[in-house]
C-alpha cells in the first residue's frame, strides 16, 4: 500500500518556542564557530609552527652532522648537545628522541622535528605543549625558552609496542 503524502510540510507552521530555540542554539554555534580564530590569534595555547618536506633519511644526516658538532657528553645511550643559537634539531624514532638538547634560557632557537620511521606525538611536560611528528615534513618550532629547568619529552601517539618507554628530555640552563 503506497503512503500516502503529508498533508503539510514538516516544519510549517514554525511556532515561536521552536523558532526562539533554534535561533538560540544557531548564535551559539556561530558564537564556538568565532572563538576558532580568535583563539588562534588571541590564545596562548597554540604555537604557529612551520612545516617543511623533509626526506627522512636526510633529517636523520642533518640531525648526525649536528650532534657531531655540538655533543658535550652522553647520557644513558643518548647523546647530549649544546648548541649556540639557531637550528637545532631533534630526531624521534622507536622508541627515542635523539639528541638530549641543552638549551640556554633566553636565547631563540628553530626547532626542527621529524621521524625517521612512523609518526610520533611531541609532548613537551611540564608545559604541556602537544605536536604531531610525521615521517617526511620536518615541523619548525621558533622557541625562547623562558626560564631554566629540565623539560620531559613523552611520545603522546601510539608508535608500537616500545610506545611507553619512548621520553626524552629538553635541559633548560640559567
Ligand atoms: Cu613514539 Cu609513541
């Protein structure tokens, strides 16, 4: 048996409670909608960085030659760099974050970030600042380190099964 068609279009008549939800529910949206860019632009929270193609196994080159020049000492297995000012670079892999950078407080660095293999999950903590790190683009952060302390370096993105004990650490020196 066919159905047999509405007697009225679904929504007319609209009444007035309908029609002041609706209208309270769309400023809303448009309200959360506007909070985007100006968050963007007004909020602390997000950090512009720039992201560049990068061939993994020339980041990797890249990140060798820097830890080359600028190694002061070594730490567990990890090599530990002091830089001047400048780039600075920092490679992540299963399951690490190579070189353990010494930084100076004050001083403005580009850092470059990349993968060699799979993606990974830059968390920098206490701070809490959260980046994808992705196979092939090398992710530039422009970073003045405020004040003097030892940063942790945590994979916030599942990598494989040595996911967990991939931490790494930034040094902040006065
Ligand atoms: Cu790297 Cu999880």
């Amino acid at each position: 048996m066919a159905l047999s068609p509405p007697e009225r279009i679904w929504w007319k008549p609209l009444n007035r409670a309908e029609r002041l939800w609706v209208s309270v529910a769309a400023i809303f949206l448009l309200a959360l909608f506007a909070t985007m860019p100006l968050w963007h632009v007004f909020g602390k929270q997000h950090t512009p960085g720039e992201s560049y193609r990068v061939d993994p196994a020339s980041f990797r080159e890249t990140t060798s030659a820097f830890i080359n020049s600028y190694q002061v000492r070594t730490e567990g297995t990890l090599p530990v760099v002091r830089p001047p000012e400048g780039d600075v670079y920092l490679m992540a892999y299963r399951f690490a974050w190579s070189p353990i950078l010494e930084l100076q407080a004050g001083k403005t660095y580009r850092l470059h970030i990349s993968s060699t293999d799979v993606n990974h999950g830059f968390s920098l903590q206490p701070v809490n600042m959260n980046f994808q790190v992705v196979p092939g683009y090398d992710l530039v952060l422009t970073i003045t380190p405020p004040q003097p302390g030892v940063y942790t370096l945590i994979c916030n993105q599942y990598c494989g099964l040595g996911h967990q004990l991939m931490s790494g650490k930034i040094i902040v020196r006065g």
